[in-house]
C-alpha cells in the first residue's frame, strides 16, 4: 500500500524541528514528507539492517535511504531544502544540520531545491566522481556506475572533480558529465525539459499533503509567490526608469525572472498534485463538514493557479523588453503594457491571506500544458490555441497515471480489465494530438513549448504501454476459489466424523464387544482420517499451482487475497486434526495389540 503524507507545504511542514531541534544527538535534521511505494533506511553499520521507511522515523546522521522499483520519496530539511528521490536511489545523509551539509548520492537520480541561500557554508552533493556544491540552487543530479550528472536549474552550482580536484561552475541551464576516471565535459540542459521529467515525482508533493494542512500550505504558495513578483516588478521598474543599462544588471534580471518561471512551473506540479488530493477525498463520500473544507481548499487551488497565469504572462511582457536598449522593445516604451505592482486579490472564506496575490478574475490555466511559448513565438496565436485545446487531455492522461501508478492491490481482475482499457483508450487520444503537433513544429521550429509538449506525449505514451504491461494480471479462476471453499465445509465435515468415530472407538475398546467390531472401528477411523488427509492434499496441490501462475503479478488482486484468505482457513481446519491424529497414535498401537490375534 502506498504510504503518502505531506509536511504541510514547505513553508511550515518542519516547523517543530526548527523548534524544538533534533530529537537526538545523531539527528541528521531531515524527516520524510512524501513516501510512496517502497521506500528503506537502514543505519550505515548495519548492512542488513532495512527497514521500511515510516514519516516518523527520524533519520541519523550516516543513515541510507533507498526508493524501490517504481517507487519514490521527498526528504524535507529544516532550513526547508528538499531532496525528491527517483525509483532506484540511494543517498546518505553525511553530516548534522549546520554550515556545511553533506548528502552522499550512492546511486540513482535526486532533485535537490535549496530554497534559501545558506549563509558562510553550502550543501554538497557528494557522488562517486564528482562533488557539487550549492547555495539557493535547484539542480538535479545522477549517479551511475561509470558517470555522474549534475544539471544546474536554477541559480549555480559549483563542481569539483574528485580525481583531478579541477573546479568547474555552472549556471543555469548547464550541465556536467564526469566520466569514471575523472574525465568530464560541460553541456546544456533545457530546465522545462528537466522539470517535465520530474513532474510525476514533484506532484507526490502535493498529492500527499493532509487535508487540513492543504489551506495553509496553498497560502503558502499565493504569498511567496506574490512577494517574489513584486520584487521583480519592482527591480523592473527601476530598471526601465534609468538612462542606461548595462548589459550585466539587464542580464541579472532576465536570469531571475527566468527562474522565476522555473518556481511557477513547479509550483503548478504541487498544485496539480493537491487538486488529485482533494478529488480523492471528494469520491471517497465525505461529510458535510469534510466538503465545505474541500470547496474552499478547491477555492485557494483555482486562485493560485489564476494568478500563476497572471505572473506567466507578465513575465513574459518583462523578458519582451530590451532594457539594454534604453530599456525599449522594438523600440517603443520599456514599461507599456507591463504591470508593475502585485495583482490584488481577496481569498474570500479563508483568513491569513490578506489582499495580496493574484486577482480572482484571471482564468485559470489549464493543468499538464508546459510552460509559457518563447518570446520568439509570444505572439503566435496558434501555439496558444493548440496548448489550451490539448490542456484537457495532458491533464485527463496525468491523473490517470497518477490514479493507476498507486498500489493497486486489493482491486478486482475486472478493475484491472477495465485499466488497460483506459490506458489503450489514453494512448489513442495522444497519438491522435501528434498531426497537428506536427504541422505547428514545422511553422514554428524553435519553439521551445511545443518541443516540451512532444517530449511530454512521448513520455505519457512510453509511460501508458509500461502501465499496461504491469496491470496485464494472470487471472484466477472463479472455479478454483469455489472448490476451496468447498473443501473447507468437507474438512470440517470430516473432523466431526473422526471425533464421533473416537469416541465410538473407545466404548467399543473399553466394553466387551468382539474383536470384529474393534477392527470395524479402526478401519473406519483409518478411513475418515484418510480421506481427510486426500481432500486437503488435492486442495493444497490445486492452491500451490494457482499461487505459481499468478506470482508474476505486479499486484495481489482481491481473488488472490480471497484465495489466500480461503486456503488459510482450511490449512487451520486440518491442523486440528493433528490433535486427532496424536490420540489415534496411542489408540492405533492399543489396537495393533488387541486385535493382532484376530489377524493371524
């Protein structure tokens, strides 16, 4: 079963660790917010020692932590940084919270988002060949057995090869590969790309906050979001009011309000993963109390996305401007058209959130389209029609990843059925976007959102047809489970008729009845026991090679656990006969003697 929790948001989630402090003295300061699927710790001396990760569990200094097969995890620090681990990963937190932290990536892919500048000291990233270090930063990084990767999404990192100790730094959208031996080689990475890659494993953040942490934690999102669009627009403003820029401020702001949109976009991850949160607890028939919390948790979703449009298309009209050129673009005023203060907003019902943020009446964007076109391509209309009409879609495929890429045991064979259909009928309705992808592309070849969305339809496709494989389940018979439970009823049947015969037995050995009778009644205790032992030695033979033929499944489908739920009774049943047969050992040799005459 999946296991999934939120440390509300990432703005209070870790509040009490920074209050009360570590709960020991080998505290490493880190606690699990999201877990899904298998996820292992187990202390650095103890090779054998995994144990399934718990969100309670407190996480020691040199503890490893490992995600499974299809399985993922969200480590939260108390400075709120944040480490998501990809399937197959492994990392070790080296050292306490303090200056310098450490995390040693053993092996696999981590997404690491420092979200505050960390004063006079850093976070490293230690891996086989390579070490990055990193202050505010959202970088990814991958180890493999004969590379490590490093991709710089935000802000900078700076690298140090072990073998070598060359320094090498990064910016945004650099990455770097180094080679087993030290060799290594700096490259691009395209941030949305990257972003888009991670998205599933982003949106658990959101898909596993607790109901009533929702509001707070969306609250969260509004005003940190808010205040990071009023600074920009104000640095904006300053800048489009001088004289002259140079080429280096101009460059400044164009990188942070680039990385602004990278926060948006991840944003609007977490987003997307509340919102499956809330229609899961809305199917799930809640109470009147339960569904006014969720009309309002619905209600700061819908404003925070509006005003992430509204942010996305300011931006935009900001980056339009060439502040170098007097701070004019295509030669007309710097600031026309741009809005340089924050967008009002009321969040009607909800309290803490005050009048700042986006306003109510921008639409609201729609979910699974990538990020905002080019500036190349700003005002093509076409591209903005086309990911507006495929929103619908990319965001109907994404809940059903999300909805089928859960722990699906306990479900029917027919819901299994039903999911690959779903998936086939998904597949279908992607495949048929791709013409007019197509024909966009070749009109417009350097747009970078339409590259994003074939990436992502590819994605959700190779996603799709892996998911089918996994949901194809070896059926169980309905007539096996049928004579399982019958079989039950003979063995109880066949327990009564050995007691009853017992004690037949034993006024027959204890009178003065003929030894004829002594022997009919050993005979038919031979008979009953028998025949009870034949019966559960069928059934035993007919479960084992059930259980084989469905031992490939991914998932235990609610006959699996009925069938194992009906054999387990009836193993029960026929060990009571093991009290039986320990009397029929003593009677047996009684008889033996008694009736060894009558036989010679």
């Amino acid at each position: 079963m999946i296991r999934r929790r939120f440390a509300l948001g990432f703005l209070a989630a870790l509040l009490v660790l920074l209050v009360v402090g570590p709960a020991g003295a080998g505290d490493s300061g880190a606690r699990f917010s999201a877990i899904t699927g298998q996820v292992e710790v187990r202390p650095d001396e103890d090779l054998k020692g995994w144990k399934f990760a718990r969100f309670e569990t407190v996480l020691a200094v040199l503890d490893h932590i490992r995600t499974g097969e299809d399985s993922s995890s969200v480590l939260s620090f108390a400075d709120m940084s944040t480490f998501v681990l990809k399937a197959e990963s492994e990392v070790v937190i080296a050292t306490p919270p303090g200056k310098d932290s450490k995390v040693k990536l053993m092996a696999g892919n981590i997404w690491v988002n420092v979200k505050k500048m960390i004063k006079d000291g850093s976070m490293e990233i230690e891996m086989s060949q390579v070490v990055a270090g990193i202050k505010g930063t959202n970088i990814t990084c991958s180890s493999r057995t004969e590379e490590d990767w490093i991709q710089v999404l935000r802000g900078e990192a700076e690298a140090t090869v072990k073998a070598s100790q060359e320094k090498i730094h990064l910016k945004e959208g650099e990455a770097l590969v180094v080679k087993k031996g030290g060799k290594s080689e700096t490259t691009t990475c395209d941030p949305v790309a990257v972003q888009q890659e991670w998205k599933a494993e982003i949106q658990t953040m959101g898909e596993s906050i607790d109901l009533n942490e929702i509001p707070d934690s969306v609250k969260g999102i509004i005003l940190g979001e808010a205040q990071t669009f009023k600074d920009l627009s104000g640095r904006f403003k300053t800048l489009s009011a001088l004289a002259k820029v140079t080429q280096a401020d101009a460059g400044e702001f164009r990188k942070t309000a680039e990385r602004f949109l990278g926060v948006l976009m991840e944003h609007q991850m977490i987003l997307g993963g509340i919102s499956e949160r809330l229609n899961r607890a809305a199917a799930a028939s809640p109470t009147k109390a339960a569904q006014a919390h969720i009309a309002v948790c619905r209600k700061l979703v819908t404003q925070a996305t509006a005003g992430q449009q509204e942010y996305l298309a300011e931006i935009q009209k900001m980056l339009r401007v060439n502040l170098v050129k007097g701070g004019s673009a295509d030669n007309a005023s710097g600031t026309a058209g741009v809005a340089t203060s924050t967008p009002a907003v009321t969040a009607t019902g909800t309290s803490g959130v005050g009048t700042t943020g986006p306003s109510d009446d921008v639409a609201t964007p729609k979910e699974g389209v990538p990020g905002p076109p080019s500036r190349e391509d700003a005002d093509s209309g076409e591209v903005d029609a086309f990911l507006g009409e495929i929103g619908g879609t990319l965001s109907s495929v994404e809940s059903l990843l999300s909805e089928l890429g859960s722990d699906l045991s306990g479900n029917g064979q027919d819901f299994f059925a039903g999911a690959i259909d779903r998936c086939n009928d998904a597949i279908g309705e992607l495949g048929n976007l791709l013409p007019r992808l197509e024909e966009l592309q070749e009109k417009f070849p350097s747009n970078p959102s339409l590259s994003a969305v074939q990436k992502q339809i590819s994605g959700y496709q190779i996603k799709l047809g892996s998911l089918i494989k996994t949901l194809a389940v070896v059926e169980i018979d309905a007539r096996v489970m049928t004579e399982i439970t019958d079989s039950e009823e003979t063995m109880s049947a066949a327990i009564l008729r050995l007691k009853d015969e017992l004690d037949s037995y034993a006024l027959v050995a204890n009178g003065s009845k003929a030894g004829s009778d002594k022997i009919q009644a050993t005979l038919r205790i031979l008979a009953s026991f028998s025949s009870a032992r034949r019966q559960y030695s069928n059934i035993q033979k007919l479960y084992e090679a059930t259980i084989r033929s469905v031992s490939t499944n991914k998932f235990k489908t609610k006959e699996h656990e009925d069938l194992e739920t009906a054999f387990e009774r009836v193993s029960n049943t026929f060990q009571m006969l093991g009290i039986i047969i320990e009397q029929l050992e003593s009677r047996l040799r009684d008889i033996e003697g008694q009736t060894s005459p009558f036989l010679k």
